[in-house]
C-alpha cells in the first residue's frame, strides 16, 4: 500500500506529480557524465528526485543523493551504531565490521525509477548478523535506518531484515563502497527497489513498528519488492 507523510494514501498520479517524475528527469540527468566533479557542479540542478547524473566507472549506476553534497567519512572516523529495542546495543567501526564474517551477493540493482544494472556485487555484513549479535528483545518489530546525509532515512520489517539477501555493504564490484554510492557503508537490500538500499548508512535502530522512510513520505511503497510493487512491473532480481 502506498501512504503519505499522514499515512493517508496517495495516488500514483499525484505521486508522479509531486516527484515530477519520469523520462524528462531521467533524460536531464543522462547528459551529464563528465565524473564526479561534474556530478557535484550539477547538484543544484537534480530533479526532485535527487538524481543528478551517471556515476563515473561505468555500468550505468546514477547518481542519488537528496541532500546537498556527497557526504563523506573516512574509514578511520566511520562508524555504525546498532540500537534501540536490543539487548546488547553497539557502535561498530568499520574494521569491526570487516571482521565478522563477510557474505557476497551478486543481483541485479534495480531503481524505481526504471534503469537497472544487472550483475552487481555486494560483500559485507548480513543484516541478520549484526541483528543476531545484538539481540532484538520480543518487542522489536522493524528496523529504521538512518544515514549520515543527515537527511535520509529507511525501514524494514524485522522478518525483511532477516532475509539472507539484505546486507550491510562495505564493498561494491571489488573494491570500496566509493563515497558517491554511500560509502564507506551502505545498505544492499537486493529483493527491493535501490531506494531501500540507504547509502552512508550510519545507524540502524530496532523499532517495535515499521517508521516509513523517506521516499515512503512522499508516496513511495514501504514494501518495495521489485515487480510487486510501486505499480511497475520490473523482472525480480532474483
Ligand atoms: N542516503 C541516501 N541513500 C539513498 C538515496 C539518497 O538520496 N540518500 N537514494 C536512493 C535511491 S532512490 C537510489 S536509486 C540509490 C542510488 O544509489 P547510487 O547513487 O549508488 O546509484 O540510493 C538510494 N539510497
Ligand atoms: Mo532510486
């Protein structure tokens, strides 16, 4: 179901409206693709999507980002912090993170917007881990996510949380997750559409309901599955 920032729902038509989504924004951004300088030159002119223009290295990852500038946090100074209705809350820095046990997942990613790259790499840390390591007392129900953007934020229900295929990436296509694509850290869930998967991920709070995210205020499904959501009807990536 699809809900707005009062929980009332919200047609797709005034959804589209609101975004102004669609090929026109799509197709500003496409011009843009001199790297990540001129990603940054064109900040000022995202659509109101947040997106910007194609990501330099290639396979036709866009730039995302609804806040004003790449956020960016060294692998030194970054850090996670697990908490809320948990036994054992915990600020994990990113070697911490490298040192538990690391899962790959090659998908396809998926933007609700329409473009998609097939066959990409994620490693890092299953959700499920770190949810397992801090112990989600009874009342835990769902998880909210937040992003040191300062701006965005994401949910998932605990069952969703738990799936083998949602993961706390801090490698992408072998190498760091670059501070464009939300580095050093980011969410990968890769069941649903890209919007869930929150870059510059920098807290993960165990809530006893699901708190919608940020596209979610604004129309977007809270259950993202791709193909079964959001009116599309994109192939599962899986
Ligand atoms: N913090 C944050 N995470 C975010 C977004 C954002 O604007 N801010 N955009 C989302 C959307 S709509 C998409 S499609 C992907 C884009 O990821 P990319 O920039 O690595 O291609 O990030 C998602 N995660
Ligand atoms: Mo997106």
């Amino acid at each position: 179901m699809r809900t707005g920032a009062a929980g009332k729902p919200i047609g797709r038509r005034v959804l589209l409206g609101v975004l102004g989504l669609g090929a026109a924004g799509v197709a500003f951004g496409a011009r843009i693709q001199s790297g990540l300088d001129g990603v940054l030159a064109q900040v000022s002119a995202k659509d109101p999507t947040g997106f910007t223009g194609l990501l330099p290295g290639g396979g036709g990852f866009r730039f995302y980002s609804v806040a004003d500038s790449v956020p960016h946090r060294s692998a030194q100074d970054y850090t996670l912090t697990v908490g809320g209705l948990v036994e054992r809350p915990h600020t994990y820095s990113l070697a911490e993170l490298q040192a538990l046990p690391q899962t790959t997942l090659v998908r396809d990613v998926q933007c609700v917007t329409g473009w998609r790259v097939p066959k990409t790499r994620f490693s890092g840390v299953l959700l499920s881990e770190l949810l397992r390591r801090a112990g989600v007392r009874p009342e835990g129900k769902a998880l909210s996510f937040t992003c040191f953007d300062g701006v965005y934020s994401e949910s998932l229900t605990l069952d969703e949380a738990m799936r083998d295929d949602v993961l706390v990436a801090h490698r992408m296509n072998d190498a760091p997750v670059s501070d464009a694509h939300g580095g050093p850290v980011r969410l990968y869930v890769a069941p649903m559409y890209f919007y869930k998967s929150a870059k510059w991920l920098s807290g993960i709070t165990v809530t006893d309901r699901v708190i919608p995210g940020y596209w979610e205020h604004y129309g977007y499904d809270v259950e993202a599955w791709v193909g079964r959501s959001n009116g599309r009807n994109d192939a599962p990536t899986s």
